[in-house]
C-alpha cells in the first residue's frame, strides 16, 4: 500500500448559515456538485494547517478550526491508498471579509441554513453526515 492521505474540508458558519461552494464543471472528480471548501494535505503538512491553507486558496478567508465534526475514510483500489477525510467546523476570523473564489475549482457560493436550501441540486455526498452533526 502506498499509504495514507488527509483530506480536510471545513464547514463554516456566520449568521447567513453555512457557506458551500459550487465546483466548476472542469474539475475532475464531482464537477458542478455543491461542495464544502477543502482538499488534500500536504506531505508533513498538519490537518489544521491544511485546512486553513485550502480555505484561504478557495474562496480567500481566514478562518479558525473550532473542531472536528465529521470522519470518514475509504480505500482507493486504483491508487492502492487510504484516504482519511476531517471536516473542521470553523469561524471567520476577519470581520469585513469578502469571499473570492477560486476561478479554476468554483463557480458560485452561497450560505445556507440546511441541504434543504440545495434540493434539486447536486452536491456531494458527505454533506448529509456533516450536516445531521450541526
């Protein structure tokens, strides 16, 4: 096995709700779902470090990692890996802040209340784990 690697993501609240992000149809892996913001870890790199890092290159916010609220793993056959996914529930740690997305990977963004604010749309699966946990 070629061994393990961390995916992180964060779900982040303000008094809007939570924000999600919609993946742009070039991506590779789920294109035009709704998402939360996150990726993969660096080599070395801690999940909190990650998550912050991902946040900022994703839609350009500072954010503070309160706690874990959701784990999963899975095994990719292909890539003869594990892959370990933390989701963070986070707060924004700029009061005047302003979203900017990262063209390449997202289209839109929107807060929301709950997944009901998503129906008829597509969004990835592990969302309705992470919200039932908030």
């Amino acid at each position: 096995m070629n061994g393990n690697r961390i995916i992180v993501h964060t779900l982040i609240k303000n008094k809007d709700g939570f924000l999600v992000t919609k993946r742009s149809k070039e991506e590779n892996v789920y294109a035009e779902y709704w998402d939360i913001p996150g990726g993969l870890a660096e080599y070395g790199e801690l999940p909190r470090d990650a998550v912050k890092r991902k946040v900022f290159e994703e839609v350009g916010l500072h954010i503070n990692p309160t706690r874990v609220i959701h784990e999963d793993s899975n095994y990719d056959k292909k890539k003869d890996m594990i892959f370990i996914r933390l989701v963070y529930l986070c707060e924004i740690t700029d009061d005047s802040y302003n979203i900017k997305l990262q063209e390449e990977e997202h289209t839109e963004y929107r807060f929301i209340k709950s997944l009901d604010d998503l129906v008829n749309e597509k969004y990835v699966s592990f969302l309705e784990d992470v919200f039932k946990k908030v």
